[in-house]
C-alpha cells in the first residue's frame, strides 16, 4: 500500500481563453467545451494522485451557473475530494473572468464531479494512494463525495434490480 497523498499534492488548474470558435448559438461559450475543459482538468489530477493514467469512468454531475462569453478567460480549479481503492472523486470548479478588466471579479460558472479510475499498462484498474485531507473543506468535500458515491451505487443497483424482472 502506498502512503496517503494530501489534498494539496495533486490540485491542478488551468486556464484558457475563450474563442469564437467555442461559441453555441447564443454566442456564448457552448457547455460542453466548458466540460470538456473541466475533464481534462480533473484527469491531470486523478494521473498526479495515482502515479499513472487515470480514465474517466463517470461525470457525476455538472451544475452551470453562469453563461461564459466569447473573449473571457477561463480557470478550472481541481483536486481529489475521495479515493478509494481505484477510483476517486475529483471536483472542478469552473471561473470566468472578462479578459480586458483584470479588476473585475471571477463569476463562478460552473461545478462538476468525475470519477475516475486509475488503470495499469493492460488497462485494468490499478491501485490509488489514499486521500489524506488537509483542512476542513478537505473533510467536508470528502464526505459529500462519500454521499455522491452511495447515492451513485443504490441507482446502479436499482436499474440493475429492474432489468434482472
């Protein structure tokens, strides 16, 4: 077993610029460029907390708060809110910021939850280090995250109850 790795060593976050490209057709940023965003995020966190490659096996949820237009700048914040033995939880939280007033406030956009599994060179799941939380936010993330988890479980067993009659 490997030693508990603290909340802290794995956050990761990036920013980008949000181009017209990226655009639906109210002209703001479409959603799943800003999922794709949060994903990529959250897959640097699960490949730093578990040593190797990490897939994503679940979006468990993804809230968007706010549009994002066209020209701002983009930040994801992520870490690992739980691990267990393959798997872990990461949160990303989502910011904008228009780009040419630095003054101006990030708006929290968007929130989302993945679960990712950390596999070995065959692909099978492989082993994670255990989450050692830090701060009181850690503990609270974490026990939410072991709720997200439990209500995910009863709902597979549930469908798969329904589909054994």
């Amino acid at each position: 077993m490997t030693d508990p790795r603290p909340t802290s060593y794995s956050r990761v976050s990036l920013g980008i610029m949000a181009h017209s490209s990226e655009a639906n057709l109210l002209g703001n940023v479409h959603g799943g460029e800003i999922m794709k965003l949060a994903d990529s995020t959250a897959g640097a966190v699960a490949h730093r907390h578990s040593g190797g490659p990490a897939v994503t096996a679940a979006m468990d949820d993804m809230t968007f708060l706010a549009p994002v237009h066209v020209g701002d700048i983009i930040k994801t914040y992520a870490q690992v809110n739980w691990a267990g033995t393959s798997s872990m939880e990461i949160g990303v939280r989502v910011e904008a910021q228009p780009w040419g007033n630095a003054t101006d406030e990030p708006v929290h956009v968007a929130s989302a939850y993945f679960v990712f599994v950390a596999i070995d060179d065959e692909g099978r799941p492989r082993p994670v280090p255990p989450l050692e939380t830090e701060t009181r936010g850690d503990v609270r993330r974490r026990r939410e995250a072991e709720i997200r988890r439990s209500h995910r479980l009863a709902r597979k067993a549930e469908i798969d109850e329904g589909r054994e009659g």
